[in-house]
C-alpha cells in the first residue's frame, strides 16, 4: 500500500462528515417542499427522511469510496496483483 493511506482515510472522514451535512440539508429542503402541498404526519417524515437521507449516503458515499480506494494505493496494488502473471509485453504468458 501507499504511505498516502493515512491522508487518504482522513480525506475520505471530511468527505463523509461533508456528505452527511448534505444529506441532512437535503432531507430539510424535501420536508419543507412537501409541507407546501400534504399535511406532513409521521409516516411522511419518517419515509422522506430514511429515503432522502439514506440515497444521498449511498449514492455520495460510493463515489467518496472509489476516491478513496485510488488515493490510498489499493487501485494500484489490485493492478500490481493482476499483472503478476504477464509478460513485459502485457500479455499473458
């Protein structure tokens, strides 16, 4: 692995901390949109924010995790391990 994992892991705690205030203003944004036109009850919260909350988590959360995989050197090292088994002209042998 690369000595940039340490970085690379406090970058990716900041991305996340960053994307949870996101989701959580996003979650603010859909609640106040859907009380302009329905009487908001518990069912509507709870269901507006898992769904809002949770999609923004994956969605961002899987990109901040395939940033992180390339900056702490485990891209590089899976590509090291594949071609183990080749030649010098990339080919297998």
């Amino acid at each position: 692995m690369s000595n940039d994992r340490p970085a690379a892991m406090a970058e990716f705690k900041r991305m996340m901390k960053w994307i949870a205030l996101a989701g959580v203003l996003m979650v603010i944004g859909a609640l106040w949109y859907l009380s302009l036109y329905v009487e908001l009850n518990f069912v509507i919260v709870t269901a507006t924010i898992a769904g809002v909350f949770l999609s923004v988590l994956l969605g961002c959360g899987l990109f901040a995790a395939a940033f992180f995989s390339d900056k702490s050197g485990h891209d590089q090292s899976v590509t090291n391990a594949t071609r183990h088994g080749e030649d010098k002209d990339g080919r297998s042998g």
